[in-house]
C-alpha cells in the first residue's frame, strides 16, 4: 500500500480490489473481515478509516497523489503577510538563546534582546519541534510534509549551519526528545510509533511500534533508558529505549494526550481532558499481578498506587516543559496563564498571567529561573521565575504592517 501503483498490481494472491466494487475487494477483506489479518501485530483499522477506503474504491480509486520525481518547494517570505503561529520553543542550555519554529524556518533570538534575530531555513510545511541537545552544541529541528515525508536538521546553534539533514516516513513529525547524549532524537509520528534519529545521517533509524494512532510527544528519563510517549490514541505509555518494546500503558485518557515529561521518578502526561498526571515510575512498572483464574484473569490494577494528580488545570494542555534539571515542570495550554511546578511534590511555585493564549509552545531553562512562551499570535516572551516578571517580547520573523501597527 505504498502507492496506488503498487495497489493496482496486487500480489500473489491477485489483484487488491477493482475500482467502483469496495465489497468484492480482497483489500477491504483483509482489513475488514471476521478476523482481519491486517495491518500485521495492529489493533484493526477504526470504522471511519474503513469508510474512507471503502469510498475511495466506490468512487473508482483515481491515484490523486503527488508525482515520486516531483518536489513541491517549500516558500519562505523575507516578509509575512501575518504573523505565523510560534509551534515550538528552545531555550539553550547556557541560557543564551531562544529557538523558535514559525512555520518553515527556525529564528535564534538572543535572550538578551541585543542582537538580530537568525533565520534558519528548513523544507519542512510546518516545523513542530525545536530543541538544543543537553550540551548546547547542536539545535534540532523536526516537522515535514502531511503525506510525503517528515524531516529532521541538525544545525550548529553558535553559527547556524548545517550539520546534517535526515527524512524519515511517509508523513510529518511531531514533538519529542532529544537522548541525554545528545547522538539521537526521539520524535512522535502519525504511523503511531516513536522514531528515534540518530545525528549521524550513516546510522539506522528506530522504530517503535507502540501506539495506534498519532504519536504526538515522546520524553526520555533521565538516564536515557526509557521514554514516556502519549498521542492521539489517548494512551500513556512507557517503553525500552534498550528493545524497542512496551514495558506497561500507563493510562488511558478520555481525550486525547498532546504533551508528556519525564524526570527519574515520574511520567507526567496532559492534553485535551485538562488534567496534569503524574505516574511514579517504580509502582506502575512493578510486576503485573493478575487476579482470577484461566480466561476470566486479568492484570490487578495499581493506578490508585502510581497516579499523582497535579491541581486541575482551567483549560486544555498544549505543551509540557522541563528544565533542564528535571526539577521543575511548566505548563501551558488555551488558557490565559503558564503554571509552574515542583517535579518532586507536585506544589506550584509560579504562575504568569497575562500570557497571549492560546499558548502552544514553553520552555525552561535548566535551573528554572527563565520561562519562554510561545503563542498563537506569533509573540515570543522570555520571563523570569518565579516572580513572573517579562524581560522580552518579541515577533521572530517580519510581518508586514509590524513597524506602523506599532507606530
């Protein structure tokens, strides 16, 4: 299912559909039977992918897909007519600078508010994640192009070149980590699997085949040895960096999970229910007991054991950030102000009012003295914890307009 091409060549076992007869197809048979047989080790395909398939053979299955040999450029403007949506933020680890993705490019802003703004071009439709690795040498960016490929660049953050460049899949990449040395990132993607990606454009992707739906965030802990990924599927999960496989689901959400963190005791998982979760690592992966006996057993459920609720939050979570200490945990969401924690009890220490909502990108500095906001407007601003006070506003990118709005 590559390619529409390859879908009307079919396989051993004949042709995978004919196009206007969706209920004599093999196609919709393998995936839709008594016991479908794809996609292989996957929960089966939901209802209204099902339809979506179904109608696209009923209505002749015309290939509307884009050329393989054509490449669609991706536009920069030296000038925006609007202010583009600020999807993600950085702070490096010095302190320094502040990484933010408008749309297709990555701007360095200096903390400082002294020097120019840097623009870093990417290919990406849309950039979704920015983050310097722990040491500050090197300033990742990922993101892609919905159904053609997705992207991640490594530049030096010091003079803004490229390092190296790597796609991966078939769609865009969303939010994740980068390892605590700094050689790979782990990225969610819609395929429901963690990709992770090393720096060095010569060594293998890995893919973790983990949720069944959108991965949206993934976290590593601290020693590298696990991540903690949430997404569309409304799971928490947490898994082996080691083998790839999943050591437990931690929760299952009544909506969908938009970010999550990790310290070395903790997952922390939020998204659209406006709850903030935390899950005590040494409980929730503790031997599975069951109860019952034969194929009435299950597994005994310790949620009440490992769950550590944080205050509920006024409106849905966009973003999660740690400091680089993984003492502390910002949040921030559709709502007019950013909550600031301590990872280890779980107390807020912070709260800045006043933000521009919706906010869809935060970040900490590693002590957690330095918050950096990122909104829907287009807005950066860098504040200092916890008192709250603004040190900076600023639009990353030119907007037309911009100087006489201002006037």
């Amino acid at each position: 299912m590559d390619s529409v091409a390859l879908m009307r060549t079919g396989g051993e076992s004949g042709e995978l559909f004919e196009p206007g007869k969706p209920d004599e197809s093999l196609l919709l048979d393998m995936i839709a039977g008594d016991e479908p047989s794809m996609p292989p080790k996957q929960p089966p395909l939901s209802i209204a992918k099902l339809q979506i398939l179904r109608g696209w053979i009923l209505a002749g299955a015309k290939d509307d897909s884009v050329a393989g040999d054509s490449e669609l450029a991706v536009r920069i403007p030296e000038t925006y007519r609007f202010a583009p949506a600020v999807t993600s933020v950085a702070i490096s680890p010095d302190g320094k600078l502040i990484a933010v993705a408008c749309r297709s490019e990555v701007v360095l802003l200096d903390a400082a508010g002294k020097a120019a703004p840097r623009r870093l071009p990417t290919e990406c439709d849309l950039v979704t994640h920015v983050e310097f690795s722990p040491d500050g040498k090197l300033l990742a960016a990922s993101g892609g192009s919905p159904s053609r490929y997705g992207e991640v660049r490594f530049f030096n953050p010091a003079d803004g070149k490229l390092i190296s460049s790597r796609r991966d899949g078939s769609d865009t990449l969303f939010r994740g980590n980068f390892s605590p040395d700094g050689k790979s990132i782990a990225l969610g993607a819609t395929d429901g699997a963690v990709h992770i990606i090393p720096v060095d454009p010569k060594a293998p992707i890995r893919r973790f085949d983990l949720h069944s739906d959108w991965v949206l965030d993934v976290a590593y802990t601290p020693d590298g040895k696990r991540l903690v990924s949430g997404g569309r599927d409304k799971a928490t999960k947490v898994s082996s960096v080691e083998t790839g496989k999943l050591l437990r689901t931690i929760d299952n959400s009544s909506e969908l999970v938009t970010a999550v963190a990790s310290n070395e005791t903790f997952a922390v998982s939020g998204g659209r229910a406006r709850t903030l979760i935390g899950y005590e690592y040494k409980i929730a992966l503790a031997g599975i007991e069951l109860t019952g006996s034969g194929n009435g057993s299950r597994p005994v459920s310790r949620r009440n054991l490992y769950v550590k609720n944080f205050e509920s939050q006024p409106g849905r979570i966009y973003d999660l950030a740690t400091s680089g200490d993984r003492k502390f945990l910002a949040v921030a969401g559709g709502y007019g102000d950013v909550r600031v924690y301590q990872m280890a009890d779980r107390k807020r220490i912070a709260l800045v009012s006043g933000v521009p909502t919706p906010v869809f990108a935060i970040a900490l500095n590693h002590d957690g003295s330095r918050l950096a906001i990122g909104s829907s407007t287009g807005e950066v601003r860098l504040y200092s914890l916890p008192d709250g006070k603004q040190l900076l506003s600023v639009m990353p990118v030119p907007v037309a307009g911009e100087k006489q709005a201002a006037k």
